[in-house]
C-alpha cells in the first residue's frame, strides 16, 4: 500500500528535495507560506554529509502545524514515503536548547516553504548534552567538521546554546574519549590545521 510504513522509502538528498517539492505544492494549493526547521538525522545528511539517507525529518518546530502535517501525509501517498516522513515529536525531549539557532542552514526556499536546519554547533551542543552512545560517531563528525582539537572548545560551543547549565559529568567524560580518538586520528594522518593540544583529563 502506498505510504504505508511498510512501503517507506528511505530519504536521501534528492528524495528529500522531491518530498518538500511536494509539499510545497500543496502549501501553495492552500495558500499557506510555512517555515520549517529541523534537526537530528535529517539535518546531518543535508548539511552535515554525515549519512546518505534518513527515514524520517524530526522538525523542531512547524508553522501552520496542523495544514503542513496533512499535506505531509499527502506527499507521503504521491511519493511512496513513510507516512510520518515530517514529524515534530522531537519537540518534547528534553535536552532541546532553550535559544533559537542564529546560524541555522537554509535547506529549501520558495514561495511556500521554506526548510531551514540545525547548525553543526547547535547538533553537537545536543548531542553532547545528551552524550548518547549511538551519537559517538555524529559527535566526531561534527567535532572533525568544525575543527575541535579542546574540550574547552566543546564546552563554548556547549555554553552558547545551554547557557545556564555545563555539560553533564557522564556525558562530558564520554565527550572527551570522542574528542581523544579524533585528535588521536588527527596525529595519525599528519593532521595540517591547528596542532591538538592537551583535551583535559578525566584526572582534572
């Protein structure tokens, strides 16, 4: 059955463009101009180059919620996606950063939709916060991608988007072998950029 969960194609680049194509027609239908921003998976793939594809977009927060989902669910039937590709249960965890993201990527912009994304300071603030193990390897992407060689520097990017509280104990020891390996693959492959310095051990 089309669109149903069992028939959901996976979503990558040019999937996912060809999905808010769709949608954005359908908000036009409607005479509706929404905005859309997103974060997790789907964020990391379009911005990030972290995977090749995702099953669903975890949206922090959608105008006209209740007209976009549904014409989300009509995509879902034309394209053969899962029916809920755009989701916002994301909304209710609860390591998501109190301050707006002013660094946010513009994924899609037309008339009707525009999808704008996390910036990778702003997922690996949460990903650090929530120190995760099956978020390891995001948290060394994001760490290679904006050049992190201290812990210090986690911590500043930390403290920007969760500017009352420091980075919980378990998850900055867990940050900090992450941080390790990185630097660690950095000496092996003659790292070019700024020399690693010291990461801070857990003996501080």
């Amino acid at each position: 059955m089309p669109g149903s969960p069992e028939s959901g194609q996976a979503l990558d680049r040019a999937k996912l463009r060809r999905a808010f194509e769709g949608l954005e027609a359908h908000l036009a239908h409607r005479g509706v101009r929404a905005h859309i921003y997103i974060v997790g998976g789907a964020a990391l793939m379009l911005a990030h180059r972290r995977s090749a594809s995702t099953m669903d977009v975890d949206a922090l927060s959608i105008d006209h919620r209740d007209i976009v989902l549904a014409a989300a669910r009509s995509v879902a039937q034309e394209q053969d996606l899962h029916e809920d590709w755009l989701i916002d249960d994301v909304r209710w965890i609860p390591v998501l950063p109190a301050r707006p993201d002013d660094r946010a990527e513009v994924f899609f912009d037309s008339p009707h939709l525009v999808v704008t994304g996390a910036s990778a300071a702003h997922i690996l603030a949460m990903k650090v916060r929530s120190g995760r193990v099956r978020d390891f390897e995001d948290i060394k992407s994001l760490m290679r991608e904006l050049d992190i060689t201290t812990m210090e520097e986690v911590r500043e990017i930390h403290r920007a988007v969760y500017s009352h509280d420091g980075i919980p104990w378990r998850s900055e020891l867990r940050v900090e072998d992450c941080l390790r390996e990185v630097c660690e693959e950095r000496d092996r492959e003659g790292y070019s950029g700024r020399p690693p310095r010291h990461t801070g051990g857990r003996g501080r």
